[in-house]
C-alpha cells in the first residue's frame, strides 16, 4: 500500500482528484468505482470545478457505486442516486445511462445483487475504485465480519453505522436499516483502489487498518492483500499511527 500524508481535507480531495483526472487522461473508456459519504464530497467538487475551468470529459467513463440504501427511491433526498446527481453527475458531462448504483427499490433484492456483480463483470471490471472508511473498518457496506469471499449482497447495517449517517436523515428512525453493496471479492477485483481518509474521528481506523493484521472483524484490513492500493489520509487522520516514514 502507498501512503500518501496531507496536511488536511482540501488537500486530500486535491490530490485524489489529481489521481481520478489523470487516470481519465490517460485512458479511452474508465470505468470508476465511486462512493459516498461524507469523504469524497471535496474530490467530487474538485472534479466539477476542474470540469468546468479544463474541460476533462466524462463523455467515456463508466461508473458503479458501491451501494444504496434498501427503501429509499431515487427521488429520496437521501439515496445514493440522488447524492451522486447533485455532488457529481448534474455537474459534469457524463452520461446517466453511463453511471450505475444498485436499485434500492427492487422488488427481488437477491436478483438486483446478482444483477448488479454480473454487470460489474461485464463493464469488464472496475478500473479505479475510490473508498472511503467506516470507523469500524466497513468498505462500502461490508460490515465487520463480512467475509473476504463476499459478492454483491444484501447486508442489515449496524447501528454504528446507522448512528454515523443520522446527520442526513431529520432522525435516526428514518436511517434505513439494509443495503446493498458490493462485496469485499468485488472491490478486490479493482485493477486499482483509492482509499481517502480524513479527520480524527478515522484515527483508530487508520492504526488498525496499518499496523493490525488482516482479519474478517476489520474489513479494510483485506486491503492490504490488494497489489494497487493507494491511501490519501490528513495528518489527523494519522495522528495514532506508529511506523509511518514521513
Ligand atoms: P464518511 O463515511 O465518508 O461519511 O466518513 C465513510 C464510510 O462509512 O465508508
């Protein structure tokens, strides 16, 4: 794993969209993993505004989110469709038959995740995934304990969770309960991951996540096994990490 220390959030989001540009640069047809979250809203800005002042087109990438709420429509303020249309996809020139998210609303969940890992495969694969990282350790959804072998599925989120997205629901009863996310095998399958991490609140994550071992009750830990990962995390974000060369 690559480490890449900045002093702060804008930097973080500079930096990575530095990354995300120059990948689109350099090939024919990307296809981007895209996540949500509080974590990559500066990257996504960086990217609109580079849009707008270079002209980077999105006219050939592909992208597939990580997860969606189960029960929340596209039109609910608080799905994941509706956050990538307003901090990325209303704002740049890709196409919307282009981008896929799971279908919260499906009336066969266990269908739409097959559906969903089927069509990873045949986009051909995610080129770059850009992670966040829960502070239990979840990558998408992929809740402690999740195994490695994981595809797309179904999961009951944990409270953790639900008590940590609260901030955009007026209250935690309205956070739902299930998702869909990829698996821990299909982010695996990325050519290439990058991971972005900021603030204290991801301090002790970011300790484990380096310095413990790989185990199923620390998802992000399997990234360690990945060939390709970068991580962008703030200096407060790695306020507890020993071992780091800076
Ligand atoms: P955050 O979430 O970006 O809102 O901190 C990260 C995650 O839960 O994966």
């Amino acid at each position: 794993m690559r480490i890449i220390e900045v002093s702060d959030y804008k930097q973080m989001s500079v930096k990575a969209a530095q990354h995300v540009i120059g990948k689109i640069m350099k090939s024919d047809c990307l296809t981007l993993g895209l996540a949500t979250g509080g974590t990559p809203t500066g990257l996504y800005g960086e990217l609109i505004e580079d849009h707008h002042v270079n002209g980077t087109s999105y006219k050939c990438v592909n992208s597939i989110n990580l997860d969606e709420y189960i029960g929340l429509s596209k039109e609910d303020p608080n799905s994941y469709f509706q956050y990538m249309c307003s901090n990325l996809f209303s704002h740049i020139d890709i196409a919307l038959e282009n981008t896929h998210i799971p279908s919260g609303m499906a009336t066969d969940l266990q269908k739409e995740c097959d559906r969903y890992e089927k069509l990873i495969e045949e986009t051909g694969g995610i080129d770059l995934q850009i992670l966040g990282i829960g502070e239990n350790g979840h990558i998408g959804f992929n809740e402690p304990g999740t195994s490695f072998q994981s595809g797309t599925h179904l999961v009951e989120l944990t409270e953790s969770t639900r008590e940590a997205n609260a901030r955009y629901f007026s209250s935690i009863d309205e956070v739902p309960r299930q998702a869909i996310t990829m698996g821990i095998s299909t982010i695996m399958k990325s050519r290439e991951i990058l991971l972005l991490v900021s603030g204290k609140s991801k301090q002790d994550a970011m300790k484990k996540l380096l310095e413990n071992e790989v185990t199923e009750s620390f998802p992000a830990s399997i990234l360690r096994n990945h060939p390709n990962v970068t991580i962008i995390a703030d200096k407060d974000a790695l306020t507890m990490v020993q071992h780091l060369h800076r």
